[in-house]
C-alpha cells in the first residue's frame, strides 16, 4: 500500500532517515510526535529533533540527556507536554562528520525540566521550584551541566553571589490547578522515557539495535545487508542476532566509559557508541492512550 502511494524514485532519492520519516508522516497523514516552543513564540510541531552541541562543551563521552538537555538550554526551547514517543538525531551529519567519537544511549530520559507549565523540584531544597535561571547552567561552579531551577528563597542566597549577580532567572509557568490542590507530594513525580531503539550508520548502511522485552538485557542486532546472495546482480540477506552484551555498556558509567578504548569494545557496543545516528524513545504510560 505504501508503494502505491509514493512514486518509485522517492525510494531511491530518500537515503537519510529523516527524509523517509518526513515522507512516511506526510504519506500517512500522521500528526507530529511532540510540539516544542522558544520562549514567547508559537510552538512548532516536530517529528524528530536534531541536537546541537554549540557553546555548550561536554565530557568527552556525552549521555544523550546531556546532550539533550545542553541543546534545548542554548536554544531555549522546552516541550510544549510530555511527548508519548521521541525521536533524536544525534550531533553529526550522516557518515561524514561525528561531533563525539562516543556517545551513551541514556537508557531512561528525564523530561521533567524540559517540559512547559510541569511542576519542577527545587535543585538545592527539594520544594516547589518557582524560577529557573539558564545562565547557572554554565555555570561551572555551581554543578556545570545540570539544569537549574529553584524555589524563591534558594533563588535569592544563589544569586547573592557576586559571581551570579549578573544572572536573569526567570519565573516558570506553573499549572494553575496546583493553587486549588494544597500540598504537593513530598517527592514530585518525574516525565520519564524509555529507551527501546537506536539507528547506527558508519560508513555504507544504516543498521539498528532494538529492545525486544522489558528486560534490560533483551536487545537484538538487525543488519539488512549482513550478506549477499548472488554478487552485483544478486540480493542482500538481512540477520537479526541477539547482543544482550551491549546492556553492559548502556548502564555504565559515563566516566568508566571514558576510560575504555572504542577500538578494543565488543563489534557490537562499538557500533552502538560509536555510530549512533538516532535514539527512539517512548513512554510506557503515556503510549498507552497517546
């Protein structure tokens, strides 16, 4: 049904994923996953979103909630509501150019302080944040790469430093309901997505590992192209392998990931650190009404 629909050529102009998302979104009517925002403007509905690193340095093997979180901080942009499936394109530009040699899936991503009008904890106290302030992000002492966001009193003693004085929180829209529910729960609840795919390219084809259950362990290889029937006219043979190997790799920590050479990781993790191109992540209460 697809290929009745979409011209043949389509097929072979269409190399890069986002294109195909885009044609297969326009084909299928389908509305955008998640509506983003710049502050004070219209939000724009996407499909997909590309992280950009500028201004912003990282270690030297990112999370991609670092990443995440470092991109829409320069840009000042949030979501508009919790998205039920998200689609990032990572810093670099098809097989051509890689803005990390290394970047580590983030098996769950924390949404909470990147959201519009959602209740935010306090960074220091734990209350009810009221201001967030993106210039503490960069702030390198003050807990670098962090997102920033306070109560009104933790707002005040941290910009008493003369270091912050020349800072320029801003108040957070919260949801209006929150003055007729009286007391908040002692810890607020979290915007959590998980981790269930991730698109690699390193120099011809595009090969994905995927989450095939709910354990962390359960994850499968799938190469469309792992071998070939038939030489130049002939047809390719796609596989699909179990690599529960690369579970290791996801729950590490960043900085013990730094200390491994990538030439020396198993064929599998290598390619799933090395050559990550896009994560999908999805949100198990929200995908089931959303």
């Amino acid at each position: 049904a697809f290929h009745s629909l979409v011209p043949r050529s389509c097929f072979f102009l269409t190399t890069d994923p986002e294109e195909f998302l885009t044609l297969l979104f326009r084909v299928l009517k389908m509305d955008p996953l998640f509506q983003i925002r710049s502050a004070g403007k219209d939000p724009h509905g996407c499909i997909f979103y590309q992280i950009f690193t500028e201004g912003h340095p990282t270690q030297a093997v990112p999370t991609v909630q670092q990443l995440l979180e470092g991109s829409l901080v320069t840009a000042d942009l949030k979501f508009t509501e919790a998205p039920s499936c998200l689609i990032l394109q990572m810093p670099r530009n098809g097989k051509n150019f890689k803005a990390f040699r290394t970047i580590q899936p983030s098996l769950e991503l924390d949404l909470t302080d990147l959201l519009e009008d959602t209740p935010r904890e306090c960074c220091i106290c734990q209350g009810l944040a009221v201001m967030e302030c993106l210039d503490c992000y960069g702030d390198h002492s003050f807990g670098f790469g962090h997102m920033k966001q306070f109560c009104k009193m933790c707002s005040q003693q941290v910009h008493k430093h003369r270091n912050r004085r020349c800072h320029q929180p801003r108040p957070l829209h919260l949801p209006e309901e929150l003055s007729h529910l009286g007391p908040l729960p002692e810890v607020i609840p979290r915007q959590t997505m998980q981790l269930f795919a991730v698109l690699c390219i390193e120099t011809s084809h595009y090969v994905s590992f995927t989450r095939h259950g709910s354990g962390l362990h359960q994850w499968l290889f799938f190469d469309s192209m792992a071998d070939r029937e038939g030489g130049l006219n002939g047809f390719n043979i796609p596989r699909v392998t179990a690599c529960s190997e690369v579970a290791e790799y996801l729950e590490m920590s960043p900085e013990a990931l730094q200390c491994l050479d990538p030439k020396a990781l198993p064929p599998c993790a290598r390619r799933l650190l090395c050559d990550a191109y896009m994560c999908f992540y999805y949100s198990p209460s929200l995908g089931l009404y959303k």
